[in-house]
C-alpha cells in the first residue's frame, strides 16, 4: 500500500479534482493525506468563513477516508505571488518532506489562479529528482471554475492521459462536497453538485466508464521493471 498527499491551495480544491480517487485509495487501503497550505485571513475573508471553511475540509475528508487532514498555516490565501517563491518552495518542501507520500497530487499548471501555479511549481521544485527521497509518481488534477477558465492557445492546455475509475465512489464524492455549504452554488454554476457529476460521467464517458476523474501525469519513476 502508499501513502498518498493531495495538496491543495485551498479548502475544496482537491476534493473537486481527487474527491473520488481519494475516497477509491483509501479503501484499497492506502493511507491518504490532504494538506491544505493557505489560510484564509481577516480582514480579506470574515473569521467565521475562515472557520467554516476549516471543518467543512476536515468534515468532507472523513467521508472520503483521509488518514489526516493538514493545515500547515504557511501562506495567506490569494497572496502566494506576493511572498518571495524561495519561501514558497520551503514551504512545500517541509510539507512533502514530513508526510513522505509515494503518491503525490498537486493543483493543474494552467489553472487561473496564481495560488495554483505557485503551488505546482514549488511542488515539483521540492520533488527534483537530485538523490534525496521523493515521491514515484506525480499527477495534477483539474479543479472545475480554475483549469477551464483559463486562456486556451494562451495557457497550458489540461490534457489528462490518466483516467481513474470512481464509479464506485462518485457518490461518496458528491457527499463531501456537500459539506461545502460555504462554497457550493445552484447549478448552471460550475461549482454546482449537477455540474461536477456531469464532470465525472464525461469523464468516465471518455473511457467507456461510468464516471472518472482525469488527471496529468507529471512524473512517474517505477523501480520494478514495470510501468505502473
């Protein structure tokens, strides 16, 4: 078995991209961690979103079967471009040095939010493959209302090559995010239950599943003569 670390910039954004492959890891076994490495400050949020967010993330990964969910309490949300990246880099290289996943999820590099991208270059800045432990395989996920709006021909393109099979669990993914009373909207919203299950099926669709979540494979290091 592995363990498996999704970082995400923010409370929701790995249960929208990895909800139903966490919920499928853990009950194969595996141990799944999810860190989420801003925090939201006054007086740019309220206190009581900051603190509805929190155990809304807490709530939402237990349904799932998260081992632990770790707020590191490292970056103000929606000012990462205003620290200096070394310190952004440190950061999550602390992060993913403790946890020690063989697995590792981290937001898409196109995402509009800058969050997202600062996260995803530190993240493959901690995992270089210069000698010291890092994790075998490297995957970014798409979060709905962040890797589709941003600027086609302009941006990187999310083109998933990994499809992982959640049928047994897109309800169970469909529930955490339910927890996010805070964050959910009425559907035509992207960030709507409808439209994240439409998501899924079209996802799965594209493989001849009844629903997936697609991910990029970023990096995948196998030791034991076979493709993993």
């Amino acid at each position: 078995m592995s363990r498996v670390l999704i970082i995400a910039p923010h409370p929701d954004d790995e249960i929208l991209g990895v909800g139903g492959t966490m919920a499928r890891l853990a009950a194969e076994g595996n141990e799944v961690y999810s860190a989420i490495v801003t925090k939201a400050r006054e007086p740019m949020f309220s206190r009581e979103l900051i603190e509805t967010g929190r155990a809304e993330a807490v709530r939402a990964d237990k349904i799932l079967g998260v081992k632990k969910t770790i707020f590191p309490d490292i970056f103000p949300a929606a000012l990462l471009d205003t620290l200096p990246h070394s310190e952004v880099n440190a950061g999550i290289r602390k992060l993913i040095a403790e946890v020690d996943p063989e697995i590792l999820f981290v937001p898409f590099y196109g995402d509009l939010h800058i969050d997202h991208r600062l996260i995803f270059e530190s993240a493959l800045v901690a995992c270089r493959p210069n000698g010291q432990k890092i994790p075998s395989r490297i995957y970014a996920y798409e979060t709905l209302s962040e890797t589709n709006w941003n600027a086609p021909g302009l941006t990187p393109a999310f083109a998933p090559n990994v499809f992982v099979d959640i049928s047994d669990f897109l309800e169970l993914k469909l529930q955490a995010l339910e927890i996010f009373a805070s964050q959910m909207q009425p559907f035509p919203n992207e960030r709507s239950i409808e439209a994240i299950k439409a998501l899924a099926i079209h996802r799965g669709a594209t493989v001849n599943r009844r629903a997936a979540e697609a991910f990029v494979l970023i990096r995948n290091i196998s030791d034991s003569g076979a493709v993993l």
